[in-house]
C-alpha cells in the first residue's frame, strides 16, 4: 500500500493475529506469548513506517486483574492492552465509534481494523472502518519487506558482460601487470 496524505489507523487485534501467523504460532508454542507478542511487534514497526500508518496493537487483558496500558514503540507504533474484562475487539469497536462520531477526523482519517475474527469485521465496517484479514496483513508485511529491500539494495552497475569489467581499476591494473609478466 502506498503512502497516502490522509491518515491512516491501523488497528491490530494482536492475539488474533498470533493466532492466524504461523510464523508467530511456532513462536508462541516454543519460546511463549510473550516472544510472539514481540515478534509481531518488531514486525510492524517497520510496516508501520513504511506505509506510514498510526499502528496500534491491541492485546487483551480481559482475564489479567491489571489496568489499561499504553505503550509507545516508536512515533507510528503504539502497544494497547486492555481494561481487566474488556476484550480486543470492544477496545477495537470503541476506537472506530469514536472515529464515526467525530465527522471531521472520519473525513480526514482512514481506519483499517486487522483481525480475522468475522464478528468483528462486520462491526467495524458498520462504523465505517477498512477490513483487513489476518492473512492479508501477513501478505501486505511481505510485500513490504521486498520492496524496502528493492528500494534499499544497492545497484551493481553493469559495464559489460566481461569479468575484468566487473573488478575495480585496482585488480584489472594487477591482472594487467601479471598478464605482462611484471
């Protein structure tokens, strides 16, 4: 996805998410939940910047006697947990109702909800919100992943198909005093 002018929100349902990876569900079966929480982290810090989108990675908290929780990662990328009893998807469909109440930022903001829950797609695109599978998230990350390398990868430059034109000036000046017998 290219970076547009608007804003854009990106709201992951992060259990969902570990869930639906299979690289994320061999982390959290070997080395635990919290490993796989920050590997998809990791991951969508560079996607996040990227593409350019506010990311916010909602966990649950809904069996864990604790209180919301913030996490700054970086400018783009933000870690929420939830309330004790609030689910990822009620934090989730409060954020895209807060949004569809707010006329002016729906006009000027997108909203893309990650999940492969179908309850919850549903929801959200009544409050107007973008829907992105599990799987197409995974696809979208990895379809960055190759044209950051593409933009990135340094350019050999060609100047013809002989192997002394690929060396530096350097070796084809020794090769040159070797071939001559100096």
């Amino acid at each position: 996805m290219p970076r547009s002018s608007s804003t854009a929100v990106l709201l992951v349902d992060g259990y969902n998410i570990i869930g639906a990876w299979s690289c994320l569900k061999k982390t959290r079966d070997s080395a635990g939940l919290e490993a796989a929480r920050w590997e998809l982290v990791e991951t969508l810090i560079g996607y996040s910047a990227f593409v350019g989108y506010n990311t916010q990675i909602v966990f649950d908290a809904q069996y864990q006697n604790s209180c919301s929780n913030k996490e700054s990662i970086t400018e783009l990328l933000s870690v929420h947990y939830t309330d004790f009893g609030q689910t990822a998807d009620t934090y989730i469909e409060k954020v895209c109702a807060s949004v569809r109440s707010s006329l002016t930022q729906a006009l000027s903001a997108r909203m893309i909800v990650a999940t492969s829950d179908r309850a919850q797609q549903l929801v959200v695109q009544g409050y107007g919100a973008e829907w992105m599978s599990a799987q197409q998230l995974c696809y979208e990350v990895q379809a960055t992943v190759c044209r950051t390398r593409q933009k990135y990868q340094p350019r050999k430059k060609s100047n013809g198909r002989f192997l002394a034109n690929s060396i530096d000036a350097k070796a084809r000046q020794r090769l040159a005093e070797l071939r001559m017998g100096l």
